[in-house]
C-alpha cells in the first residue's frame, strides 16, 4: 500500500476553472495548493467547457512546486462522474489530487477512490491521485468518523462553513461570526472535524471566507482553526493567500524554544527525571509531545 504524501496545506487557493485568466495567475503565484473548481464558481452552462480548460491548464503552465487539485462537481449531480475521467484521462501525472464536495458518506468517497483505482490501472499511472473531501452537509458532519476512515486515497478533510450553514439552518449573517453568538460559532465543528482527521492521521483544512477585503478577520479565523489543530485555510482571492500561509507557518522563535525545550527535557531524563521546571513551569512528556508537534511542521517546510 502506498504511503500518504505529506503535502503541504497551508493555503489552498480555489480558482474557477472557467476562467483561464485566474488559473494562469494561480500558477504564477508561490502558494502550497491551488483547486481549480468546476462546482459552485462555474455556472452549469459553463461546467462542460471548464473541464477542457483546466486540463490545458495542468498540462502547459508551469505549476512549481504547487499541488495541482481539481474540485468536481458532486455525486448527486450529472457532472461528477465525467468529470472525473475527463479532468484524470486529460492531466494524467499533471493532477495530484481530486476535491469531493458534499460528500454524505465513506461509500461516497470509496466511489471516487474505486474509480481513480481503474483510471490510475488503464492509464499506467504510477502516481497516486489523492482525495480532499469537504464537510459541508449535517449528514456529513455526524458520520465524519466514518468519512475519515473510508479509504487510505483520502488525505484531508475541509470544513465548508457555506453549504454547512446552509445545511443546518445557519443565517447568513451569522458565518462571519459577527453577530454577537457568545463564543465561536464554529467551535464545534472545528474541533470535531480535526479530531477525526487527526485520528485517521488526515489534514483537516479551513474552508472560504468571503469577505476578501478584511484581512484582519480572516487572520482571526486562521488563528482559531489552527489553534485547533487544522494545518491550513481556503482562499478565494489572491489576496488571502500571503495571510493564511503565514499564520499556518511556524514561528522561527517558538520552533527554537520547541528545540531547546526537548534538549531539556532530555536532559532530565538523563539525570533520571520525568518532570522538572523549564522558564518557571512544569514540562514533562505530554510538553514535549505538544512541541514535536511544531518541530515536525517547521521540519516539513525546512524551517
Ligand atoms: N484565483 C486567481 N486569481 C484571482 C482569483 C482567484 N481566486 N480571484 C481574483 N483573481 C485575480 C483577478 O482576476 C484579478 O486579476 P487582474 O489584476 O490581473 O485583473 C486580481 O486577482 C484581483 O481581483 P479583484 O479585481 O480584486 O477581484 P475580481 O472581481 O476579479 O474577483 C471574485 C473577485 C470573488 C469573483 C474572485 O476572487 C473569485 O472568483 N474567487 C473564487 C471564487 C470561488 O472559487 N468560489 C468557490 C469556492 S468558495
Ligand atoms: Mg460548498
């Protein structure tokens, strides 16, 4: 069985795949993952013809280090199927990973992981191709253990906060976290989607914030989710992207507090001791586990 790639997730930036202009300047930009989408910012009339424009896309810009994903449309529409073996038949090795919105259940993503199986065989493929799937409906939300679990293809899971609201009966207003509910109203779901994924050795990636504009609140709902243990956020403009991948990215001071505080803990334990004050607290093996933590992200980026 083949190992999960540690890709890096710090920003996934969705870029519509109608729109040839965005994923040329998507490609130009130096961002860990880019989606081109050909659910919710395609129009249906459009749907058809973005497929062939984001296999142009994979196949001649030049992506750099990025990963290259495709967001197809859901299992319930008439979309997904073709779009799967039109976008994996096109792009072949030029596509990492396909993006599952809605998905209710784990035999939804064993659909998308049994059909790339027999692409991946017909086409010779030695790469391969990942699944990101988003939680966005409540059915989603109660089975995401069940999700998590469905498939060892399955590397991350994102929390959808738009259709999610939707789909539990949220307002609108209400997604900003503006509108005065005591404390966060996505607490909850932030914290159950991560224990899933982390249980399942899975990333579990923020999703879009609308209002592009305000740089400040979107570095605030960053902070919250990786608080909590999510790797990453969505963008949905250029302008988010430098924000996410910055405050996903360990800080160089806190990385070599991390470093020397191992270094003391192992110390001690050469002196025969399991507990003993570093800077004035108490550290012992559950410190040095939470620190690792950071030490293996900054590691991954060559920090
Ligand atoms: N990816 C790549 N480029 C993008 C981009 C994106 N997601 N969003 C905007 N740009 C580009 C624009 O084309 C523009 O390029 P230019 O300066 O060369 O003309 C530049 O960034 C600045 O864009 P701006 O004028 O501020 O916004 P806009 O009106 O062109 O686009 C949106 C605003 C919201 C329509 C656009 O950001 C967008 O389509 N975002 C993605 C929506 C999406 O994917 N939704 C589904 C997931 S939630
Ligand atoms: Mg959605």
């Amino acid at each position: 069985m083949q190992e999960r790639p540690h890709r890096l997730r710090r920003c996934q930036l969705s870029v519509p795949g109608s729109s040839e202009k965005m994923m040329k300047k998507a490609a130009e930009m130096p961002i860990d993952f880019v989606f081109l989408d050909l659910e919710d910012a395609v129009a249906p009339s459009e749907k058809r013809a973005a497929r062939g424009k984001i296999v142009q896309a994979l196949n001649t810009l030049d992506w750099g280090r990025t990963t290259r994903c495709v967001r197809i449309n859901d299992l319930g529409t008439e979309y997904a199927y073709e779009d799967i073996i039109e976008v994996v038949e096109g792009a072949r090795e030029n596509l990492d990973v396909i993006m599952l919105p809605k998905a209710m259940s784990a035999s939804d993503v064993q659909f998308v992981d049994k059909l790339l199986a027999m692409m991946e065989k017909k086409l010779g493929l030695t790469k391969r191709i990942g699944i990101d799937v988003l939680i966005e409906e409540v059915e989603a939300m109660m089975r995401v253990d069940e999700i998590a679990a469905s498939t060892p293809r399955l590397e991350c899971l994102i929390f959808g906060m738009g259709d999610y609201s939707a789909s539990q009966g949220i307002s609108l207003a209400d997604i900003g976290g503006t509108t005065g509910y005591p404390g966060d109203i996505w607490s909850y779901q932030r914290h159950k989607l991560t224990i899933a994924a982390r249980a399942n050795r899975l990333d579990a990636v923020d999703g879009p914030f609308a209002d592009f504009k305000d740089a400040s609140a979107y570095r605030e709902e960053c902070r919250r989710a990786m608080i909590l243990g999510m790797v990453g956020k969505w963008a949905i403009h250029p302008a988010q992207v430098s924000l996410a991948q910055e405050v996903f990215s360990p800080d160089p001071a806190a990385v070599a507090e991390a470093r020397e505080m191992i270094r003391a803990y192992d110390a001690a334990l050469a002196d025969g001791l399991g507990a003993v004050q570093y800077k004035g607290k108490m550290i012992d093996i559950a410190s040095v586990r939470i620190v690792r933590n950071l030490v293996r992200r900054a590691d991954r980026l060559g920090l």
